[in-house]
C-alpha cells in the first residue's frame, strides 16, 4: 500500500504538522463528521484521518452498500487516511483477578470501550482480522490500525506488521510498523461523554494546545460526542484555525511519507 503525500498548507505554515482525525466513524456518526468536515474545508482543512470502527458495538455493521461506506470510499479517493479502530469499541466483561489500575482504564477512563484490553494474542487477530475483512469487503483500504482509547499491548505491534499495516498510534506517539521507529506526537482530545466531563475539557483542550505548540507534529482527536455540543464545535474550530496557520495540514499516511515513518 502507497503511504500518499497529500497535504494543506497554510499562509505561513513551517515544516510542522498538524492531523486532524476522526475517532468512531460508524453509519451512525458519519454524517456530523461530514459536517464539521465541510467546516474544515472551509478553513482550507481538507486532509483528514477516519478512523472507523466496522461493528459498533456488536450491533451497527458497516456494509459495503451503505451510505457510510460510500462516503468513506470518497473521502478515500480524495486522498484522506483511513485507518482501522477495533472491531466493536467495545470491552465486554470483567476478568478474575482484575488489578485495579485495569479496573480504573476499563470502566472511569474508558467508559468499557477499551476493547483490546486482557486480551489473548489469538482473541487480538482474530477481532483485528475479522475488521479488516469488513472494511476491505467496502472498499476502504487502512493504511493504520489504531485501538480505541490507544490501549494496545506494544510487544503485538509485530502482529499488526504482519498483517500488513504501516502504522499506530500510542497516546503519546506514531509508530511505523515497518521501518520499527516512532515519533513523539503529543495529541490534543476531549471527553464530552457527560456534562462534567465536558466542562472540564474545555479548560483542557485550549491548555493542551499550548502545551503542543513547540511539537514537531501535533494531532486533534474529534469524537461523535465532541460534535454534539455546540460550545466543543466552535473550541475545535478555533483551535484547528489556530494550528493550521503555523503548521502544514497532513493525514496519517502523508505525515508518516513526509518523514520516511
């Protein structure tokens, strides 16, 4: 698979980079992102990164007919990064014996959607390979695979190598599966699940932008719940307008091209 070079520069922009991404693209999110996407266009912000989760909960499946899919296979052939992000998103169960600093990722910081968490590296391929046959079966080719909430065992990535994958993402870096180097990629994201949590990320989102701003490459996570409240929309979009003046708009795979990743 060719890691494409697509890009938007900014007035301005240095040799710094910027990845805006979509987390939990589904059929049933896809078109608020395809909203806020035409907002960012309009900011000359067209390069974009999907990461799409092919079952939704065991429940929502992405089918090759879909209106979802048909938009992703656009979106693709314009150019935009996708990349897988788990088989479900969700974490089922609790394990005996469980510690609780796996107690805490799984049920507070998570909210059960650490779906590769205490899992065998056979229930790992399995899960990972069943997605990709559903999202290659629609058309749509992952350049990445990222796991939800960036819980995924480092010593599996040679699994995702294997299965022909050129990228992940930590919470702190990207990772080039098949050159085996990294980049720390500090990445600025919310929790919008409840009223709290929402507060709180619009004191933390602006303070980690400031905090990003010296990185090399900084990413912006957007989740479906972010678009749902009207206040973390105009935050993204500021914030968004902000960075791309200073720094060169890419996805995923053009990054990762750019740096030989």
């Amino acid at each position: 698979m060719r890691l494409d070079k697509r890009r938007d520069g900014g007035m301005g922009a240095s040799n710094r980079a910027l990845i805006v991404s979509f987390h939990d693209v589904t059929p049933l999110t896809y078109k608020a992102f395809a909203v806020f996407a035409d907002n960012l266009a309009a900011m000359a912000v067209s390069s974009l990164t999907w990461l799409v989760v092919p079952l939704w909960y065991g429940r929502v499946f992405l089918t090759p007919e879909s209106p979802c899919a048909q938009w992703l296979r656009k979106r693709q052939a314009g150019g935009d990064a996708m990349v897988l992000h788990g088989l479900t998103h969700q974490k089922k169960g609790r394990p005996l014996g469980e510690s609780f600093k796996h107690f805490f990722i799984r049920r507070v910081y998570t909210a059960r959607e650490s779906e590769f968490l205490h899992l065998s590296e056979n229930i790992l391929r399995q899960k990972i390979c069943l997605a990709k046959t559903i999202v290659e079966k629609a058309g749509i080719r992952p350049v990445g695979f990222v796991a939800p909430g960036w819980i995924f065992p480092p010593e599996r990535q040679g699994m995702l190598k294997e299965m022909g994958f050129y990228l992940t993402e930590s919470y702190g870096r990207i990772y080039g599966l098949q050159t085996n180097r990294s980049v720390r990629a500090p990445v600025i994201t919310a929790s919008t699940r409840t009223s709290w949590r929402s507060l709180v990320s619009r004191a933390i989102v602006p303070a980690l932008g400031r905090l990003s701003s010296n990185a090399a490459v900084v990413r912006v996570a957007i989740h479906p719940a972010d678009l749902k409240d009207p206040t973390m929309r105009r935050l993204w979009l500021g914030l968004i307008e902000k960075l791309r003046r200073r720094r060169q708009v890419h996805t995923l795979s053009s990054w990762a091209a750019t740096i030989g990743l």
